[in-house]
C-alpha cells in the first residue's frame, strides 16, 4: 500500500516539473520581449532626454562632440521608401508567381516552388555582394543610365547622375529578396479558396483567368494584402543587402531625393555605424534610439500582416460552416 | 418494341426503353462509351446514356458508384481534376463537347450545373451572383441584366424572397435559398441542358421540396440531369432512371418501370433497400 | 411554350461573340505570370553562377585554412571565419534548440488555454524582429556588461533568431502525432514527460530535425547581429571574451575593400558560406522530400480507394 503511494507521489512530481520546465521555456520569450523592450528604451534614454520627440522629425546627424544633433527622419524616410519600391515590384511579381504554381500540375509546380524558395535560403550578405559586383553594373549601365538620360531633366525622380549605389538599386535587390516570403504566402492563401469556388466560375463557362477574377481574388482579398504587408516586414528589418548598396549618405544627405541618390535606412545605419559610436556620448544612444524606432514599426507591420492572414483563414471556416 | 438488356450496359450497346408513341424522340445529350479513370483506377467504366429532350434523368447508386463523375463529365468538370483521364463522346446537339477541335468554354455556357452545397460568390451580392455568367459573355447593358435576373430569379422560385434587396450579399441567405440562388445563377445563361448533382441533400425537408418543385417545372424548358441519393426523390421527380453500381450502368428506364419492374437483380436488390 | 423558347433564343443571341477574345487574354495572363516565375528565378541562377564562377578561383587549401594577409595584398585565407562560423553556430544551437523544443512541447502539449495564445502570438511577433535589433539587445545585456566584444554576445543574439523558428516547427511536427499515440502511452501508464520524449518525439523526428536544420542554416548567413557583438578579427578563436571572425562578417569586410584581390577572396568566402548552407537547405529538402513523400502517398492511395 506504501508503495503505491509513494509511486503515485513521484509520477506526479516529474510530470509537475516537466510541466514546469516546458512552461518556463514558453515565458522565455515573453521574457525577452519586456527585457528588450526595456533596455532598449533605457539605454536610449539620453538622447529622448536631448531630443526629445523631435528625434523623430528631426534631420541632423552629427556625431561631432560638442555639436552633437540627432534626427532619425532621414532613415524613417529611407527604409519607408525602399521598402515601397521592393512592394511595388516585389508583391506583383509575387501574386504572379502564386498564380502559376498554385495552378500548376505537381509536377511542375513543386520544383518551382522549391527554387523560389530557394531565394529565401540566400544570405543577406550575398545578395549584397553580387548586387554589388555583378547587378549593379548592368542594372547602372542598362536601365539607370537610359533612364537619367532620357528623363532626368524633367523627372525629379530620375535626376542625378546613377553611380548605381542608390535608393534604387537596393530596392530592387530588396524587392528579390521578399519574393519567397509573400509568394509562398500567397499561394497557400490562394490554395485555401475552395474547390466549389472554382467549379462555380468553371460552369459558367470562364477562363482559367476569368475564375481567378470570379473566384479566387475576391474570396482571398484581404490574405494576399496580409501577404504583402508580410513582404513590407520583412523589407523593413533587411540590413545587409541595403547597406552594401544604398550608398550610405547620412542626415539631410539622406532623405531620399532621386531613385538614383544615396541614401540610408535605420538598419543600414545601425550596422554602420555603431561599433564606431562611443558609449560616452549620445551617440550610441542615438543609434539605439534608431533602433527603437525600427522595432515599433516592424511590431505594428507584422501585427497588421498577422491578423489580416489570419483573418482570412477564419473567413474560409465559416464560410464552409454556413 | 421494348429492349432490354439484363446486364451492364458496358457490355452491350444499349438502346433505351422507347414508349410506344410516335412523338419524334430528340436526344438533347448522348454520352457514348465514357469512361472516367483516376490514376488506373476506373471510376466509370465505359457507360453510354442518352437523354431525351426536355426530360428528367436520375442517375442513383450506392456511394462510390460513379454517379457524380459521370456527370462531371457531361460539362468537362474533369478538366479541372488532376490526374483524371476521360475517354469517350459527349455530344450536345449532335456536338462532341470532347473534340479537340473546339475549346470547352464554347459549350460549357450550354449546360448548367448545380452542386451539392451550395456555392455562391460570398463577397457577391444576389443580384451579382447571377449575372456573373452573363458578365463573362459581354452582356453589360443594364435593362438585359435586370429583365434576366428577374427571369432567373422567378423560374428558381426566388424571387418573391429577394425581390426587394438585390444587393444584399448572397451569403445572407439561408441554406435553401442560396440553393435556388445557384439554380438562378446557372439558369441565368441560359443554358440547354442542367446538371444538379443531389441538389438538395444539404438541405432541411422544406427547403428539399422546394427545389423538387423548382426541378419539376424547369422541365418544360430544360434537359435534366440529377444525381440522388434519394429513391424517392427519384421517384417524385424523375421521368428516367439511370443505376450504376461500382462504375457500371446497369439499367437504364422509365423511372416507374425501373422501381417498379426492374429487370436487373442487382437494381432489384437496390431499389428494396438490400444495400445502398 | 414557343414564346419562352423565343425569349430563350434572344437572350442567348445577345451573348457577344467574344470566347476567342476571351481565350486570347487567358493566355496572354499564361504567358505574364509565368514570366514572372523566370524573372524569380534569373536572380537566383546569376547569384550562384556568379558566386561558383568568380569564387572556385580563390579556393585552395591556403585560402580554406590560412589567416588574412594584409590588407589588399590578395594573400593569406580566411581559416578563421570558417573555423568562427562553424563556432557560433555550434554555440548559438546549444542555447536556442533546448529553449526552442521546449518551447515548442508546452505550445503543442500545453497549448490549449489563453496564455499559451498569448505565447505563440508573441513568438510569431518575435521571429519578425529585425536581426540587427537582437544584435543590439545582446550588445547592450552581454557586451556592454563585461566591457568588451563577446562570442557569447553574437551566440546570444542568433541564438534569438534560432528558438522562436524551433518552436514553430517544433510545435507543427508534434501536433502532427496523431493523438492516439499519446493515449497509448497513458493507457499503459506511462508518465507525461516519458510520452513526450519517448514517444511523440520520436515520431515527430523528421519534422523537428528539418526544422532544427533550417534555422541553423537561416543563422549560418546572418551578420548583422555579429558585426556587434563579436565584430570579427583576423585571428583565430582564442578566447570567448575576445572579437571572432565569421564567414559573412569577413564577406562584407571584404567587399568594402577597393581591392580587387580583396573582391577575390569576398568572392570565395560566399562560396564557402553558400555551400555550407545550400548544403544543409537541400540535405534537409531530400531527407524530408523521401520521407514525406512516403507518409502522404500511402495518405493518396488511401483516398484513392474511396472513388466516387
């Protein structure tokens, strides 16, 4: 009789910390989000204390003691701008390729989509690299020359001279790089629009393009926006690729002015320039104030993103069920 | 006069069962030797029907017994299935729907289908879902599409319930009425022949008897062809039977004659309720 | 019943004779969405033949094994980036997978209430943070703290990346055991943590594994976070309190250069990091590829059988 019990004390024990033990590593995260939450806002105090709220609007960026200013403007406006550019190509380009593979036979559309995907297994650094060396060039050569020459009189757009490290060039680049995201998203949105969707559009006599119009698109709306917006997360926390090829200008020099003008993101200028910043002034603080500032937007897009797809998934269920 | 053949019909050529009568029997749709296979497993197996202008066929049989893909066929459903093989003829109108010559969409607009739940446009409204048809084959002119929604509406029995709120989203309506929705939606460009695959077995009984009502009507104006699992249903509506069993037609008559004297064992043995 | 034929008949007269027009635009859309798939795919296929072509001219086993020689001097190797990379993500693997696989047991095992929601939504909000962010949370918490660059700090920061990535997949794979397998273990009285372990991981294997991999392989590539927290060096490992090198530091280290010797060695640094991580992607894709396979075709026969 002892036994028994003393074994029915120790099952429960082991399962109770088992439970325990799992449920500390699900807080981990919770943990880490207040912890970095927290520093990040500490240790950028100073420079809110400086500049108060016109850190934000503000559009210097002088590091020079005793003349220090700090604006984060200029980066907002970077990554904002870069970051459209890669949507507006990026997401198009994206919904195409859904379209095919989601349509495809296996046969074809599982090896597609797996080299599309096989984009996304690319490192940052790479995509910088070859942009730099390779793309680059011919991108300069081929399309930003013609452009500036054929429209930069006119078009403050396509005013001056392209060297190809320029808010374009890395737009483009970034743009590549959100394809695997927002397509593979898409697809699975577009997969999610039921069968009878289509039998419908079929039986009237459509097209295969007349039922995405009928079907497939109206019914997965607001998925393939969250898709996209996805997409927009993604562009705006990309450093490395951008880095290598915004050409990095900094302050006023950096408000985007020309799709073939420098310019820098908050990303591009934390990587560059914070091993150089010195705790001592308001510098690093300023940096990280950068970094705050990212972080807010890239919560606020991905939440937006989640609930949107989300949504949509939650649409399909109850469609079934009425 | 009457033929009649004992064993599946793949295994001879079938004539129907023809009344005593001189009325000129028109075929509105023949399908002749059509076989349906998924990855080598044949799902119809060489069947041959023909229907008559302007009637209604049946097609019943236990689960599985290839009722619904053959009529899939009848519009090139398959097309959109992956990995079915359809051999055969379908021809409307003395037209092989299979031809290579001729792209599908041509005659798809000739033969409507009604599915089993029904599938309205959901982010469309009533008004909307049935001109969606219409709107594909270039009819823009509002006064057409009013005159034809009414039409389509009224011979589906809805009318009189959504008259006054067109615009309202189809997926506020009930079960039955998105139903009769789909019926007006099919019947809207104006098609030949009808296809309903068990049209109301997702729906209450009230509902159920509306849509036989609707069916019984459309008969003066429409070829039809329903798939039930529903004998009586068959019985209530149906002027010819079709039974298959596990890819096969076994017999295929007058709907009376078929229940009440079928010349197949294994109809017989369905028909009372031996299996299904 | 002639007049309603006739109505029928003028009715389907005003359908416009527009099917050839209609199958023309099909197909022009054909045509523009699967160049959008070849527009995807040319960047890929430029990127590795670049990588392969201008990088297989720098391998040697000098280059694999040696350190940097002076700057722009097109000698030495980057011996200490491979050997760095290689160390971190060993490191950062030790600290995100146990946290990760836990993490991903309580949301399957004990995810059915509000604060395991609460939980997963924040971690899908977390494996969105920006990796330069991680960085700097693991600058300002370790290096900051002990005064200097740290390779704790950059295993700290991938090892962020790592775990919210793990308990995703970790999560999907084992709700993917079928529940029976759990009533199994508890009708022979098996205790919870011993199903878990034994049992349902086990059976979740492949899918943890493949999920493990890729986030290794997703970490393999960054840098932002390294450059800091361990800011890279031309030295070998030598302690974990000092600056280490990694092969996509020395990448963009490198492409700073105006050096064309230095473009050389950038060149056959993202070989080496590319084969390393292509390496784990498409290892990972066929193993999970065969077995996936196997499961789902036996899945398809099965439906297969169920004709209608």
């Amino acid at each position: 009789m002892t036994n028994f019990n003393l074994n029915f004390k120790k099952k429960i024990t082991s399962d109770k910390i088992f439970k325990l033990a799992a449920t500390l590593a699900g807080t981990y995260v919770l943990v880490i989000v207040v912890l970095m939450a927290f520093q990040l806002m500490s240790e950028s105090y100073p420079i809110w204390e400086k500049e108060g709220l016109s850190f934000i609007t503000k559009t210097d960026w002088n590091a020079v003691e005793d003349r220090e200013s700090f604006g984060v403007l200029p980066y907002i406006l970077g990554t904002l701008t870069t970051s459209a550019i890669a949507m507006m190509i990026g997401v198009p380009l994206s919904i195409g390729i859904a379209m095919f593979i989601s349509d495809a036979p296996p046969k074809i559309g599982v090896p597609l989509g797996f080299l599309v995907e096989l984009l996304a297994a690319v490192p940052s650094v790479i995509y910088g690299l070859w942009g730099l060396f390779v793309f680059r060039i011919y991108f300069r050569d081929w399309i930003e020359t013609p452009l500036h020459n054929a429209f930069g009189d006119n078009i403050w757009l396509f005013s001056g001279n392209p060297y190809g490290l320029d808010i374009l060039t890395a737009s483009v680049i970034l743009a590549i790089m959100i394809i695997p995201t927002v397509s593979a998203v898409s697809r699975e949105i577009m997969k999610a629009v039921p069968q009878q969707q289509k039998e419908a559009a079929y039986m009237l006599g459509a097209t295969k393009w007349e039922m995405f119009k009928l079907a497939i698109f109206p019914y997965s709306k607001t998925g393939l926006i969250g898709a996209s917006i996805l997409g927009l997360g993604r562009a705006v926390g990309e450093t490395m690729a951008v880095t290598m090829l915004i050409g990095n200008s900094t302050g006023l020099g950096a408000i985007p002015s020309s799709l073939f003008g420098p310019s820098q993101t908050m990303s591009s200028v934390i990587a560059n320039e914070f091993v150089e910043a010195s705790p001592a002034s308001v510098h690093m603080p300023a940096l990280i104030g950068v970094g705050l500032v990212l972080l807010l937007i890239a919560i606020v897009i991905n939440v937006v993103a989640h609930l949107l797809v989300t949504r949509m998934l939650k649409i399909k269920e109850g469609a079934i069920n009425n | 006069m009457t033929t009649l053949t004992i064993k599946p019909i793949s295994m001879e050529s079938s004539i129907l069962s023809e009344s005593p009568s001189t009325v000129d029997t028109k075929y509105k749709m023949i399908a002749e030797n059509v076989t349906v296979s998924y990855g080598g497993i044949d799902a119809v197996k060489n069947v041959t029907m023909k229907f008559k202008e302007k009637s209604i066929t049946a097609l019943i049989g236990p689960s599985g017994c290839g009722k619904t893909t053959f009529l899939r066929c009848l519009n090139r459903m398959h097309d959109m299935t992956k990995n079915a093989k359809v051999t055969g003829k379908v021809m409307i109108d003395d037209v092989d729907l299979y031809s290579k010559e001729i792209d599908p969409i041509y005659h798809r607009r000739k033969v409507g289908m009604v599915f089993q739940k029904p599938n309205p446009f959901p982010t469309m409204s009533i008004y909307d879902n049935v001109t969606a048809g219409l709107r594909l084959n270039g009819i823009r002119d509002k006064k057409i599409l009013d005159e034809i929604v009414e039409d389509s509406l009224k011979m589906a029995y809805l009318w009189d319930e959504v008259k006054t709120n067109l615009k309202k989203p189809a997926i506020e309506l009930s079960g039955g009425q998105q139903q009769r929705l789909c019926i007006a939606r099919a019947l809207a460009i104006q098609p030949e022949v009808l296809l309903m695959d068990e049209p109301a077995s997702a729906l209450d009984p009230i509902a159920t008897q509306k849509i036989e009502e609707t069916i019984i009507e459309l008969k003066n104006d429409y070829t039809i062809i329903i798939v039930t699992h529903n004998m009586q249903q068959a019985i209530r509506v149906s002027d010819y039977t079709g039974f298959m069993y596990l890819g096969d037609l076994i017999e295929f008559r007058e709907t009376t004659k078929l229940f009440t004297d079928p010349k197949n064992e294994l109809t017989s043995k369905y028909v009372k309720g031996h299996f299904g | 019943m002639n007049s309603i034929q006739q109505k029928r008949q003028e009715y389907r007269s005003l359908f416009k004779q527009n099917v050839a027009k209609r199958l023309l635009v099909d197909k022009s859309v054909r045509v523009i969405v699967f160049s959008c798939v070849v527009i995807a795919i040319i960047p890929l296929g430029s990127i590795l033949f670049e990588v392969f072509k201008n990088g297989l001219a720098a391998i040697s086993i000098e280059f694999l094994t040696q350190t940097p020689g002076a700057v722009g001097s097109g000698e030495g190797g980057i011996g200490p980036a491979i050997q760095g990379t290689l160390i971190i993500i060993g490191l950062a693997s030790l600290l995100g997978v146990p946290i990760g696989v836990m993490s991903g047991i309580f949301l399957s095992e004990y995810g059915d209430n509000a604060f395991a929601r609460f939980v997963r939504f924040f971690n899908d909000v977390f494996m969105e943070f920006p990796s330069i962010i991680l960085g700097i949370f693991a600058f300002l918490v370790i290096v900051l703290f002990l005064g200097h660059f740290s390779v704790w700090a950059g295993a700290f920061a991938l090892s962020l990346i790592m775990f919210p990535i793990i308990a995703r997949t970790t999560e999907e794979s084992l709700k993917m055991v079928p529940v029976t397998y759990r009533e199994a273990g508890t009708a022979l009285g098996l205790k919870k943590w011993v199903i878990t372990f034994r049992i349902v991981l086990s059976a979740a294997k492949s899918g943890m594994i493949t999920g493990i991999l890729l986030s290794v392989s997703r970490i393999g590539g960054e840098t932002a976070p390294l450059i800091i927290t361990i800011l890279g060096s031309s030295q070998f490992f030598s302690s974990m309190d000092t600056p280490m090198d990694a092969l996509p530091l020395r990448i963009w280290r490198l492409s700073l250069l105006p050096y064309d010797s230095a473009q050389l060695q950038g060149w056959g640094a993202a070989l080496v990091l590319i084969i390393i991580i292509l390496g784990i992607n498409l290892g990972v894709k066929y193993y999970f590829m065969n077995k996936k396979s196997g499961l789902f075709e036996s899945i398809i026969k099965q439906r297969r059988n169920i004709t209608k």
